[in-house]
C-alpha cells in the first residue's frame, strides 16, 4: 500500500522526523518496506511552476502550437507542443489560468519517448521544430517520472506560484507498505491516519462524511437488487447520481491519486477510487442508463442487479479490455442479460463510465473477502 505523507497530514499533525516515523509504523506491525521520494531529482532552477501567457497557431503545422510561458525569470519562453490539452486554446485570445510544469533548456527530464524499462533520462535542449524555436517544455507526467501518462501536459492549480520550483510544490514522500491480513483495518488512508495518532499522540482529523439525503437519490424504483449469494454478500446499496458533467478531477485529487498508485481516468472514476483509499470502502459507478438498455434487450421495464457467482468457463470482458474466463468461485454482479462487473474488483466495459454517461447508479456492498 502507497501512502503519500502529504495525504497523512490532511488527517493528523506530524512532526516526527520521516524515518522515525517509519521506524514506528514498522514496530507497530505495518512495515515500511520503503520510503519513495517523489520529485527530489527535479532541479530547482530549471524545473518550476510556470504561467501560460500566449497560445499561438504554429504556422508550419497544424498539430502544434506555440506556447509562451512566463517562469518567473526574465519574461515568457517560447516552446512548442503538440498537448491537446493546450492545442484547444489555440488562437484564444480570453485565455484562462494555466499553471504548468515548466521546464527550461539544461533541465533533467525522463525520456518520454525511450523504448528503455526503466526510461532514461536526458538534459533537455533547445530545438527547432518546424522552423520555429523551442527553449523549454511544458511538461508531462511521464517527463517528470510521476506515471506513464503522455496524453496531455500537468495543469496544476491556478494558485499554484509562478517560480516556485517544482519539486516544492509536487513533491512528497511515499511510504511503501507491507500489511499482513491481521492489519487489514489499515488498508485505507483513515486507518493508517489513526495508527499514526495513536503512535505519536498526535491530533486526528477525520474528514465530514455527512450526507444530507434529499430523496432524490434513492434508487428505489430504477433498480431491483437480488443477492443469490448471502454469504458472499450480506449487503448490496446503490444511490442515483443524475445529470452528471464527465471531465478531469481536480488537479489535487490526480495527484494523491497518482502517488497512491492509481491512474486517473475521470471524475466520478476517480471519485469511487478516492473514496476506497480514503476509507477502505470498494465503490463501483455504472452508466445507468446502458443498464436500463440491457433490461429493456432482455424484456424489462428496469435494471435488475443480480449478485451471483459465476459460470464456470464463463467469459467477461473487464474494464483494461481483457477478456477473462471466470470459474464459479468468483463473485459477480450481473443483470438479467449477463455479468457486468466482478463484484469488488473490476467493472465490465459493457457498462462503463464514458464522456456521453449521464446517469450513475452507485454501487456500495459488503462483500465477503475469503
């Protein structure tokens, strides 16, 4: 289990020097098998916090833009990319607040394009590209060694300061956990929070999980629930979410996600896995109204979610696009029509959240983990 420190402080006041600390949780029985360093290669002079001031259409190629960035130093630097989360404001004159990762020529940078396991890194040069000269990078996460994502370059917060090096900003410190299934209590950030308050005597903050229910989640009358597996599952909820908006979770969310080792994918993804490592409580979102299309497919009105076990030799695409022959000691939840997740591991990509879902049924359950 990964636990970024910066994530731990939001529940208690630390401080214990970090190995200390470490050398605690490790006599308490959750073992600290390592300490990662988020960021400590970045350098400090070449790799900041930068401001996009212009973006411009490159006049040689229609898949670049040319990006002025303002680093705190002696006014903008030009570069250019190929970002589509830059491209889009492309010739934009009402250009809204981007901070980005900034990196200057001379600066370390992993080998986004190397073939290598692990990727190199090589000192970042002035180039030319398409004619027009580029004397630094707005940079990826792959660039900066935070995962593998390449699609687009880090947006970081609009109050994040122009010129603060990035390895202050970004950068954190991962504990690396080994816990044995007596410590299972633990596999959430609030557990860990709470062995740590007890070892240091520090004051825990537990977040407010209030939620005022209006009556307009209920999921009572869009959706049956049949458990044909008691002893599996003793408790399946589910709430509707409507007229949801699909789009990027916020930066801070992406972050604490990335260094828990999860890769973001959405909001309301990102949300339930969120959830999960905050409080230890598996989450799983489906487009409702797919559900409703498969129930009408198999003759019904509404969805009907079955918890059962599986087939043996039954077959079922998950959510990473593998296709996987189950076997009757796994669990399942399904409809009338057919599986559409494992219960309390991976979804199925028949009814996954995607930029066209509007609708979410929300499932909680309780299932049976030997």
């Amino acid at each position: 289990m990964l636990v970024p420190l910066s994530w731990l402080k939001e529940y208690v006041d630390l401080t214990l020097p970090v190995e200390a600390l470490a050398e605690r949780l490790t006599l308490a029985g959750l073992a600290v098998d390592a300490i990662h360093r988020v960021g400590d290669w970045w350098d400090p002079e070449t790799i900041t916090v930068g401001e996009v001031a212009a973006v411009l259409p490159h006049p040689d190629a229609d898949r670049l833009v040319l990006v002025d960035v303002n680093f705190g130093g002696d006014g903008p630097q030009r570069v250019v990319t190929g970002a589509p989360n830059l491209y889009q404001y492309r010739g934009t004159s009402a250009l809204p607040v981007l901070k980005v990762a900034f990196a200057r020529a001379g600066a370390l940078l992993v080998d986004a394009y190397s073939d290598q396991e692990p990727r190199p890194k090589k000192k970042l040069k002035p180039s030319k590209i398409r004619g027009i000269e580029s004397s630094g990078m707005v940079c990826s996460e792959r660039e900066l060694g935070l995962s593998d994502e390449h699609e687009g370059i880090i947006v970081l917060p609009e109050d994040a300061p122009v010129g603060m090096p990035l390895r202050d900003y970004l950068g954190d410190l991962v504990f690396e956990l080994d816990l044995t299934p007596d410590m299972a209590r633990d596999l959430n950030m609030i557990g860990v929070a709470r062995e740590v308050s007890a070892l240091t005597d520090a004051p825990l903050h537990l977040p407010d999980d209030t939620f005022p229910a209006t009556g307009d989640d209920s999921a009572a009358g869009y959706v049956a629930v049949r458990i044909d597996e008691p002893e599996l599952c003793n408790r399946y909820t589910g709430i509707m979410i409507r007229d949801v908006t699909i789009g990027p979770s916020p930066r801070w969310m992406q972050d604490r996600l990335t260094k828990a080792g999860m890769r973001p994918i959405n909001n309301v993804v990102d949300i339930t896995n969120y959830v999960m490592l905050e409080y230890g409580q598996p989450l799983h979102a489906f487009d409702y109204d797919i559900l409703v299309r498969r129930a009408q497919q198999a003759g019904d009105r509404t969805p009907t979610i079955i918890v059962r076990r599986a087939a043996d030799g039954e077959k079922f695409m998950t959510l990473d696009d593998v296709t996987r022959t189950l076997d009757s000691s796994m669990l399942m939840i399904a409809d009338t029509l057919g599986s559409v997740a494992i219960a309390g591991v991976m979804g199925g990509q028949e009814s996954e959240i995607s930029d066209n879902t509007r609708n979410i049924l929300l499932e909680s359950a309780t299932f049976e983990g030997i």
